[in-house]
C-alpha cells in the first residue's frame, strides 16, 4: 500500500470520513484525481517486478491488428482476434475492440495486459467526465484525453511494453465518423477514411487503400474491414484469420448516430463466410478496378 494511502486510511478509520479530495475534487479527470490519490494505481507509474533469468517483453502475449474504415454517418472498427508471446499463439479468442462510450470506441495493439487496463482506465474517465460536468466530452475531447493516457505510460514503453491504441467516434456537430491514431509518447493523429495499426497494418492498410469508397454502407465497411484483416493474416503471423472451425471471428464494431453497436456473432460469422468462399476463387482477393 502507498504510505500515503496508508495515512489517508488511517484517518478515515478514526473520522467514518471520506478525505477530503473525494468529497471535493479540483478536477473532472478521473485519472487525475487516482494520480493524486494512489499514483501507483496508474498503469505506466509502475516499476517492472525483477523477472527470471531470460525474461523479456517478448515473453508477454501482444495483440494486433486493428483496422478502421469511415463510410457516410459512421465509422467501422475491428480487430482480428489472436495475441502472441514471442513465436507462440497465447490466445486465439482476445478481444480487442471495445465501447468507449455512447459514441465511441476505442481498441489497442502492443501489451495486452497493459492495454487492457489503459481501455478501462479510459472508459471511466469518460463516465467520471460525464457525471461530474453534466455534459459528454466532444470528440476531440475524448481524443485528447486518450493521448495524455497513452503519454502517462511512456516509461512502460521505454521499456519494451507499449500500447498503441486507435480510436473512432461520431462527431454529433459533424454528422460523421472520425478516427484518430497514436504514437507510444501520446502523439495525437486524426486519420482521413481508414486506417491500421499492429504488426499486421502494413498489409490491412494496403487492402484498405484498394478496397475503399467514399460511398460505402456500414455493411460493405465492415465486408471492407474483413477483407484487410484476411490480407493481414495472410502475411503476418501474428495476426489471426478468420477461424470457421472454431467459429472464431473478427470484432467488427460500428459507431454512427445511434451510438455503439457491436456485431453479433451470425453477422460476422456471415461476413467472413463470404470472404474465405470468394477467396477460395480469388485468393488474393478482390481486386480493384484501374480506373
């Protein structure tokens, strides 16, 4: 236990009081307020414990690839389901997109224990914002408030456990859906259409580039989406591809006027369904026309 979280519960047990920075914060930033309470709670204020001999980050599972594709009135997020330790598959079923809130959503690639927590982490924040002030965050809000998460774990990342995530949302004064990516030092970056990020992105950014139109529907977005991860588990290892054996799919997530939807399992059952049939067919898959 911190020391002063020690004094603090000492205090409380003699009062029956809360202290009084929970009676009366200086500020509507969940995060804040637990740096000033207990700052070790915070994901990047902790110290890596001493590891056995030939530990490294490597050892830890990672999770990747994340795709996301703007269409009119919305965006699509999704994240194909693999994490890896190394050479090894540590788990085929992670989830890696998830609600933000009401408008947004939000999923990560690198660490994924870290990861984990910082998306939770942001979720209450956004809900401790939207309690005490009456009123939610405007997007670039909320992406503000993810970059300064992402820089707070910037000592983790020195260390070789970084978390990059990607964000989307619907802008409500725009009428659109928005997307913003990260660097591990909480750079900030509003992306235009599309974009990836994990070890697969490279590949997924190349279909999305091929695969998009302006005028998309949610539904031919998230086909889209499907398809960029199939191209990523082509090439990179540590993506996973669609398992219909198994019956373990992509997350695929859409965020439009009616707030944060996430697919069920039949819809992108079927999504990927068509996508291995016409890849049985076209194995590089579909191909874009030159003009």
């Amino acid at each position: 236990m911190v020391e002063g979280r020690s004094r603090v519960a000492s205090h409380d047990r003699h009062t029956g009081r809360l202290p009084g920075l929970f009676a009366s914060p200086d500020t509507s930033s969940f995060t804040e307020f637990l740096g000033a309470y207990s700052p070790q709670s915070l994901p990047g204020r902790r110290s890596l414990p001493a590891g056995p001999s030939g530990f490294s980050e490597h050892d830890i599972p990672h999770a990747t690839t994340i795709v996301a594709v703007t269409f009119p009135g919305g965006v699509v997020m999704a994240g194909d389901r693999r994490a890896t330790a190394g050479n090894v598959i540590a788990s085929r079923d992670i989830e890696k997109v998830f609600r933000a809130d009401e408008f947004s959503a939000i999923a990560m690639a690198g660490t994924a224990g870290i990861g984990m927590e910082l998306i939770r982490l942001f979720q209450v924040e956004l809900e401790h914002y939207e309690k005490r002030e009456g009123r939610t965050l405007s997007v670039e809000g909320k992406a503000n408030r993810l970059a300064t998460l992402v820089r707070g774990n910037l000592g983790m990342a020195m260390q070789g456990l970084a978390v990059v995530p990607l964000f989307a949302g619907f802008d409500e004064e725009r009428g659109e859906g928005r997307i913003f990516s990260y660097d591990p030092a909480g750079g900030r970056y509003e992306e235009r259409e599309f974009h990836s990020i994990g070890s697969g992105s490279v590949f997924a950014r190349g279909a999305l580039k091929k695969l998009f139109r302006a005028d998309l529907s949610a539904e031919d977005a998230a086909l889209v989406c499907v398809q960029a991860l199939y191209d990523a588990a082509d090439d990179d290892s540590a993506t996973g591809g669609p398992d219909l054996v198994r019956r373990i799919f992509p997350l695929v997530a859409v965020v439009d006027a009616d707030g944060y939807r996430r697919l069920g399992e039949d819809e992108v059952g079927a999504l990927a369904q068509a996508v291995v049939d016409g890849r049985n067919d076209s194995p590089g898959g579909p191909t874009a026309p030159l003009r």
